[in-house]
C-alpha cells in the first residue's frame, strides 16, 4: 500500500538528509574547484525541506506535484555535489 502525501513528503525529506552532507563546513563544501556552486545549492535545498518540515507540522498538506518537484531538486542537487566530489 503506498504510503499518504504526508508521509511520503517525510520519507522524501528524510531520504534527502542522509544522502546529502548538510553537515559539512564552509571550509570543506569550498575546497578546491568548484562547478557551480555547492554551498549555495546546499543552503537552497535546506531551505526548501525547513519550509516543507513547516508546512507539514501546520497540518498543511503537499500536492505530489510538490513531492516530485522536490525530488526533482535533490536529485539535480547531488549530482552537482557528485561532480564536487563531496557524495
């Protein structure tokens, strides 16, 4: 049975903190070259899943457009982080 759009939201926003590094330091995600610009996207991502933890603690509930779109994000997020070398 597949999960309700609440639920799926919080597995997606889960799935996309633990394979991303939010954790690292300024001083790791701007060694070396950069393509594009990790720090910034990083920051973007981390905005999008705080307004999407918000929305579903008011009770608030995402339209699956929102979830793919969200998906959608993360997933163009980790490959610049791949081309970074920082996952």
């Amino acid at each position: 049975m597949k999960p309700d759009v609440d639920t799926a939201m919080s597995l997606l926003i889960t799935e996309i903190e633990e394979a991303l590094p939010f954790g690292l330091s300024e001083a790791q995600i701007c060694a070396g070259k950069c393509i594009g610009c990790p720090k910034k996207l990083l920051e973007y991502l981390s905005g999008e899943i705080t307004y999407w933890q918000c929305e579903l603690a008011n009770g608030e509930p995402p339209l699956l457009g929102d979830i793919s779109r969200l998906a959608h994000i993360s997933k163009k997020v980790y490959r610049s982080l791949e081309r970074n070398a920082l996952v």
